[in-house]
C-alpha cells in the first residue's frame, strides 16, 4: 500500500484508501477530500473549545458577521452557514447574552431583524480569527505554495462546473 494511503502515523486506512481498484475514481477523490476536511475541521474544532471556549459554529457565525459589518438576516445567515434557522436562533441567543452580538431593525425592512458583531464581538474574533489563521497554516505547512496554488485553481474548477450545474 502506497504512504499517500495511510491516514496517519499510526497506519490506519481513510475512506479513500478503503476503496478499491475497481471504485471509480471520482469516488476516490470525494472521499479524499471528505477526510482532509474533517480532519482539519475536527482539530480546528478542538482548538476553539481549548483555546476560547467557542464552538465552530459559533465562530462561522462570527465569521459571516465580520465579513458583513452592518449585519445579516437570520435568514441569509442561515443559508450562509448552511444551518436550520432554528440552529442559527440558538447560537445568535447564546452570541447575544453574551454581548458579541445585538439584533437590529433591518434598515431595508423594518418588521426584520438583522444580526450584528457588537464592539466586543469584533474585538473578540479578531483575536480568534488572527490564532486560527495561523493554526491552518500550521496544519497545511507540509504543502508547498505551488501545490497549494494548484489545489486551488482545481478545486475552483470544479466549484464552478457544480455552480453551473446547479443553474442548469
């Protein structure tokens, strides 16, 4: 068996490795990614809790509000995150008691309420956002730029053939 096989150290097999030769390669490369993904995730996901006290979720909320400083509906965060709505009512309350968010009047629409990143939650993520940076690119380091250039230009590729394909 080939090293690109094993999952880790210890030897143990990922998804993709569990496949054979007669799987079609398209599988192959789904789960390859699947793992690389849930692997980074899983540790990322540690480190917050460890680290700050603050679940994933929590934080890609965080994240989506950082990006949009006059807030989002609980809607669009929503479909941002790709959660239930019920999901992200309970992670904004837990966000809210805690004073790095507030709800607003939605200037557009003043029967909604958008979400914003309060003074506190601003500081608070950039904090968080600076350590977990640096975390992934710890966890990539092993992957030369030029690697990581292709992986993206594929990958972006390929993001853009599912997005047409989802308009078709």
């Amino acid at each position: 068996m080939a090293d690109d096989e094993r999952d880790d150290d210890d030897g143990a097999l990922d998804l993709a490795s569990r496949l054979t030769h007669e799987h079609h390669q398209s599988l192959k490369l789904w789960l390859r990614m699947l793992s690389c993904t849930v692997r980074i995730e899983n540790e990322i996901r540690s480190r917050l809790r460890a680290s700050f006290g603050i679940t994933l979720p929590r934080f890609d909320l965080m994240a989506q509000l950082e990006r949009h400083p006059d807030g989002l509906r609980m809607g669009e965060l929503s479909k941002r995150m790709m959660v239930t709505g019920g999901n992200v009512t309970g992670i904004t309350d837990q966000l809210e008691q805690e004073k790095l968010v507030v709800r607003v009047p939605d200037p557009r629409d003043r029967r909604a309420y958008a979400v914003k990143l309060t003074e506190e939650g601003r500081r608070a993520f950039g904090e968080m956002a600076a350590v977990h940076e640096r975390w992934i690119e710890e966890l990539l380091e092993g992957v030369p730029g030029e690697d990581k250039a292709r992986l993206i230009e594929l990958l972006s590729q390929m993001k853009r053939r599912l997005d047409a394909n989802d308009k078709a």
